[in-house]
DNA sequence: TGTTAGTCCGACCTTATTGATCGGAGATCA
DNA sequence: TGATCTCCGATCAATAAGGTCGGACTAACA
C-alpha cells in the first residue's frame, strides 16, 4: 500500500553511499562505480546498473567511462531532494492515476467524482513532504561525517 | 509513483456515496445498493462488488441481503479515516517492502542499510496524514448537511 | 600506438501485482 | 412456498515491476 518500487529504493541507498563516499572520505571527488555498490548492499548487479543510468540521465549523478570510472554527484547533497530522486526513477508523483490528465482524456469518473479535490490535497502534502527532504537529511542529519553507529542512533531534526 | 490503487479509488467514492445518502437524505437509514454507485460513477460492477465486501469484512459498512438490500455505514462519518479505508483494501501501509518485518526475514540489505531510518519517517508523516483526515473532511469539508440533490436526482432509476 | 580490460548503455525476457470477471450461496419480500 | 434480488468466494486476463542479456564506448597500460 502507496509501497515505492524497489528501483527507488535502491536509487535512495546508491545515491546515499555515493554521497558518503564523496564527502565522506578523504578523497573528496572520489568515483565509485556500480560493483562496489551492489556489493556492498547485495543489490542484483544489472539492476542497479540500469537505475544509475537513469539517475545520470536525469542530472542527478555524472557518469565517467572507462576503467577506474563510475559516478560521481552532480550537485552538493543538501541540493537534492528526495523528490528528485523518486521522480526521476518512477515518473511524476500521481496519487491516483487521473492526477495528470493527459490531453483531453480524463477518466470515465471525472464527471461526478466526489473525492478529486480532497485527494489532491492529500498528495500536494505528500510532495511537499519529499520535497523538503534532500539527501543530506537522510544522511543521519549530520552534514559531513559518515554514519556508521551500530546503536539505533536517532536521527531527530 | 506512489500512487494508491483503482480498488481503493473505488472505495473512497463508494463510501462517500453512502455517506452522503445516509444523511444528507430525508431518510436517515438508507440503504444503498451495488448497482447504484457503479452507474452513478461508471465502475464495473462486479468489481465495486468485490470492493464493498472487503470493506464490509472490515466492519466500515454492514450488508444487509436480500431484496431492498445494499450497505449502511457502519459507523458515523467522522469516525472513519482514510487510513483505515485504504488499509482495508490494500493492506497495512508501508512505504517500503521492508517496512514490516515479517516473522525474522529481513531483506538482504538490512545490514547495511542506510536508508531504513529516514524512510521509516516519512512513512509514520504520511500515515499522520491519513490517519488525521476522515471521511467527513472528505465530503467538502462542511459537516454533515450540504449535501444537497445533485446527487439524489441522479439516483432516481 | 595498438591492445586490452573495465565501464556504461540500450533492448529483451520473466515474474508478481492489479484489474476485471464468472457462477454459486444466502436471505428477504410477495 | 416461490421467486427474485442481494452478497459472496474462486477464477482468469492485463499491466507493470523486477531481473537479465549482450553490445558500444572510454581510458589506461604496454
Ligand atoms: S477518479 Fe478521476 S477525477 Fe476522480
Ligand atoms: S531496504 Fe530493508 S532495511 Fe533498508
């Protein structure tokens, strides 16, 4: 129920390491390729490949062929969002499938639908929600140190 | 993307329909039948049949057999939520197929997950959402009376 | 400079979820 | 009692997601 795809997910938790590793490490424009993340996470190798092409496509990572290539950020974490993200990979956010009525076709419903406006309320708040969240907040809220604390260390903001 | 299924779709308009037969007629205790919302909306009937079950299952309308039959609410309209509405169709909320642990199989990136925290928030800011948003607020936002005869005469058959 | 290894990239197939459908069981009113 | 109208559970088809394959490119190295 409203579950996002496993693609998204993934982008989320490659987007994260990728950040970590860039601002984490010493090295600060360090290029991290596409097995060190599956490996890390045990995500399916060709997958997670196809969801970094994507993510490059729409701006968000920058791709570096050849050996020792890989991905590296686009922009600074706290520039982006996890809308951005999400939108990227699984289209435009739509809570109900007639959010965007595409061209003069609106669903068999539109004429007496009763429940059009409070629905879109309700997704305006949700995108306002991932809009607000860059990718830096969901690196445990601390700007620059990399996480890694075994303890359920609360991420309160 | 995050988009919430056509059967919980159905659902919200049916019982909206109910409600607003239920007092916004003369008739306190009307019972409203399958056949009539799924002409009033255009949805197939036999799958707003299927709909109307679960829901009863649940215990928000009660079903009433035989002829002259149909569904009543099962309880006044400021006491549903949309969070149980949509639960009941398509199961307990959870952003990510991870959200809940089901019986000691955690997902393969568990471990190292990075994510897990972050995304658990938004998931309890939009369950907030839901669960503080009723059906009453659904039907325009004014109380219980408002509901005029737009939709009555459209009912007449 | 030629080779080679390692990377990204696009198209294809398989599986899971949703959407839609069918016939049967139960109950009420005439 | 009888017929009719309703709800109910199991079944099938369409769509989208998840996963996989081989080809094209680039950059480093000998
Ligand atoms: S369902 Fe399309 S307008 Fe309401
Ligand atoms: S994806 Fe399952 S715990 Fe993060």
């Amino acid at each position: 129920m409203l579950k996002i795809s496993k693609k998204a997910d993934y982008a989320l938790m490659a987007l994260q390491h990728i950040a970590a590793a860039q601002f984490g490490d010493m090295m600060p424009g360090r290029v991290v390729n596409t097995k060190e993340i599956a490996e890390e996470y045990n995500i399916p190798l060709e997958l997670l490949a196809k969801v970094l092409q994507t993510l490059a496509k729409n701006a968000l990572i920058e791709s570096h062929n050849g050996p020792k290539g890989g991905y590296v950020l686009a922009r600074r974490a706290h520039q982006i969002t996890i809308a951005q993200i999400l939108e990227s990979i699984e289209g435009p956010l739509g809570i109900t499938d007639c959010s965007h009525e595409k061209d003069g076709e609106f669903c068999m419903q539109r004429e007496h639908c009763n429940i059009r406006t409070p629905l879109l309320k309700v997704q305006d708040s949700i995108a306002q929600l991932l809009n607000n969240m860059t990718l830096q907040d969901m690196m445990g809220g601390t700007p620059l140190i990399t996480i890694q604390s075994p303890t359920a260390q609360g991420v309160e903001r």
